[in-house]
C-alpha cells in the first residue's frame, strides 16, 4: 500500500526544526513513519525546505518537493505522479473538499482525520475563513474514509457519516529510558502555542495563586491570535517562579516533559492532546482542568481531574508532596500508551479501517452516501 501527506509541517517535525508545531503535523510524521516501518510507501508533498522534485528519506518516509507556485495544480501533478493508494489529510480546513475532488480526479482514495473535537461540529469547525465551511462538509461527505480519536467525536459526528468512521486511536512513541521521579526537578511542565483555546492565562493564575511551585514553560505567540501570545508571554517572563522558554525544537519540549514532576493542561478544548500521550510515555503524571478524552485519566489513574483553578493548585502540592503516588501514576500511563498508543498498535487498527473495519465497534462500513 502506498499513502501520501502534504504538509510542510511533517517535513519540519522530521527534521526537529525549531519551527516545527501542531499537534496535527506531529501526529502525521509519527503516522507516516510507522506505516513506513510497517511496510507501506509513505510519501510527503513538500512546498517549503526542498526544491521541486528534490526527494530526501528520513526515517522510511520520503519527503518530494512539489514547488511553491500554484499549489492546487501542485498537488495535483504530485498525486498523479505519485499514484497513492491513499491520501490523508488531518484537522479541519475548507482545503478537504478541493483535497477530495483532486483524489477523486486521480483515482485516488481519501482519508480525513479527525484533530480537534470541533472538526466534528461541521458548521463552526473551521477557525479560517470559516465562511467557507461547505467545502469542508463537501469533502467530508465524499471523503472514503472518516477517522477519529475518541468514542465523543465518534458520537457527535452526524449520522450520516458514521457509516464511514472508525476510530483511530492518536500514536506516540515509547520512551527508552525513563528517568525515575526521585531524580526529577520538582517543576510543572506546561507546553502550548498560546491560543486561546489552550488557555495561558489560567497558567498565569496558578503560577501567581501557587508562588511556591516552578513552572517550565514552552510556547509562543501565534499569528492566529495577534497580540492576545504576545501579551501572555510578557506576563509569564514577569513571574519569578515561571521559567518560560518560548517555542522551543520538538526535542527539547519532550525533554521538558519527561524531566518534569508533572505536566499541567489548562485547554478548554483539544482532540486527544500529543502532550498526554509524551508526558504518559515519560511517565509524567497529567494535571488537567477540562480535557479529558473518553475519561481515560479519570478510568485508568493517569494523573488528575481538577475541574478549577484552585483544586488544581491543590491536586499540584498533593502530587509534588508524593514521589510515590507519582511513581505509581508514572508506572499505569506507560502500560497504557504501550498497550493502546504504540505505533504497532495504531498501524494495526489503521489499517483495519482502511478495510472499513471499525475497530472500537466491530461493524463494517457501509459506502459513503452520494453527493
């Protein structure tokens, strides 16, 4: 089987470039390299950082430069040369019903996956040019296959569409060395690009209500919110007990993670968050406020639910009071990535679905409804 991407991103995540961002981008490079590891040509459409034509491997994936100019008729021409049995596009964008059409044009199967638990509210998913959201639903509506992260996104998905889903699990890499919580700092990682949506200022607030606990920091402004990262992180530099590092190379933001005591997500919304999945790989226990996909901390004792600001500030001190609660914590969320986030795991219920095999419900997939 072969597959192809294209996003200039994966193309930054396989090079660690210190630019390299998204949890979509992260999620596709991973994708792409145990597929590749597995046997499938993976392919990555390149418009920035390689010359047109130009083919460098990394790690089993290919990367093609594809020009700059033109990018429709780009992909296109790429698809066509590159003959895929599959195209992939994750995270919603008005591109999917344009990405469709050009697969279809090709003969070439598609498969969109599902990012933030938004993308499933068709109507307001897009956070660009969200006027154009019938493209969106049109590539939705003809896409081969849909796949999600979790049982939520899977039930708020409309109906008419289910028929074609399958639930993918998010994929992660294990950690070969795991350093034990007694050589630890006694830091709480927090590692964003500073959207809104992923809320630093609540990361403010605990830092400022909880003056005797380190925080680390990685992340940065982001032009999808002008002024609103900018702000924040000149706040964060203000705060004695906050080390704030900026956006910082994919390497060094895992290294942040697994070094620390805990991790802390203030989001109001993700999909299934890479951070988790890293931090539950280092074995670093997740403190969150909101976030919480399909209960898994809550089921499976992988850190804590702490719902408000001050009982996060609470559930921090009991944590960082208790090295083995930590270890006991750290111990349940590497089985659990191990048995359920693996790249052997997630490349075998993926290529189930790519048979229409839904493997969370066991049902075969019926064919999409026509347009």
């Amino acid at each position: 089987m072969k597959i192809v991407f294209l996003n200039d991103g994966i193309y930054e995540y396989a090079t660690d470039a210190p630019s390299a961002v998204g949890g979509a981008e992260r999620q596709m490079w991973l994708l792409a390299r145990g597929l590749a590891a597995a046997g499938w040509g993976a392919r990555v459409g390149v418009r920035n950082g390689l010359s047109l034509k130009e083919r460098v491997f990394i790690q089993g994936v290919e990367f093609v430069g594809i020009g700059q100019k033109q990018f429709l008729w780009a992909w296109y021409r790429f698809i066509v040369s590159e003959r895929p049995d599959w195209w992939y596009w994750r995270c919603a964008s008005h591109l999917l019903g344009p990405v469709v059409a050009i697969a279809k044009l090709s003969g070439v199967r598609t498969i969109f996956s599902v990012c933030f638990d938004s993308d499933v509210n068709i109507r307001h998913a897009l956070f660009r040019r969200s006027r154009w959201w019938p493209l969106y639903a049109l590539g939705l509506l003809c896409t081969d296959r849909i796949f999600v992260q979790h049982e939520k996104q899977l039930l708020f998905l409309p109906a008419r569409l289910r028929a074609k889903a399958c639930l993918v699990p998010s994929i992660t890499t294990e950690s070969k060395m795991v350093k034990p919580h007694w050589l630890r700092g006694q830091y709480v990682a927090w590692v964003a690009m500073f959207w809104k949506s992923k809320r630093p200022d609540l990361l403010v607030e605990i830092a400022r209500k909880a003056a005797e606990t380190s925080f680390v920091v990685c992340g940065g402004p982001t032009a999808a919110a002008p002024g609103y990262g900018e702000k924040m992180a000149g706040t964060l530099r203000t705060l004695p007990n906050v080390e704030y590092r900026g956006q910082v190379a994919p390497d060094e933001a895992r290294r942040v993670i697994a070094n620390a005591a805990l991790f802390l997500s203030t989001s109001d919304e993700e999909g299934f968050p890479n951070t988790f999945l890293q931090a539950w790989a280092a074995g670093t226990p997740v403190i969150t406020l909101k976030v919480d996909p399909d209960h898994v901390v809550e089921r499976y004792g992988l850190g804590k639910i702490s719902s408000t600001v001050d009982q996060a500030i609470r559930d921090l001190r009991t944590l960082l009071d208790s090295e083995q609660e930590r270890e006991a914590i750290a111990s349940r969320a590497r089985k659990h990535v191990a048995k359920n986030h693996s790249a052997p795991a997630v490349i075998r219920i993926f290529e189930s679905g790519t048979r229409g095999v839904n493997h969370k419900f066991g049902v075969q997939s019926r064919p999409a409804h026509p347009l």
